[in-house]
C-alpha cells in the first residue's frame, strides 16, 4: 500500500528562507521566482515523519502536509 501524503506550499505566507529545501531537497526545489516548490517524488521514499519535519522547520507556516484528498494532516 502506497502513502499518498504531498505538501502544499502557500505562496503568498512563504519568505524563501529555504528551510524545507535544506531538510527535504528530494521534494523541494526552487522556482523560477525563488519560492520552493514540489518536484515529482515517491510518497514511498519519503516518510510521513520526514516530510512533518519540513513543515515544522518552516519559519513562517507556509507548509501544510495534506493527504490525496486534500485533507490537512499537519501544519
């Protein structure tokens, strides 16, 4: 069974400090503005207590950790 978990970055709250990138560069990367954004990832090789740490680190709460329904799992 496969998790199915993605983060959803808030654009608008996000400073680009970088945080999550620096915790999680397999599913962060920057953009073309400098915000971070998610590239194509296995949930599988990414744990669910990996991808928390990154929405935790963010000094803004700009990260919200959510299931394939969209549902808030953790912010």
């Amino acid at each position: 069974m496969s998790n199915r978990w993605s983060v959803v970055v808030d654009r608008e709250q996000c400073f680009s400090f970088g945080m999550c990138i620096e915790t999680l560069p397999r599913v962060f990367v920057w953009d073309e503005e400098d915000k971070p954004v998610i590239q194509p990832f296995d949930p599988d090789a990414i744990s669910l207590d990996e991808l928390k740490e990154a929405v935790d680190g963010c000094p803004r709460a700009a990260l919200t950790l959510v299931d394939e329904e969209g549902r808030t799992l953790w912010s």
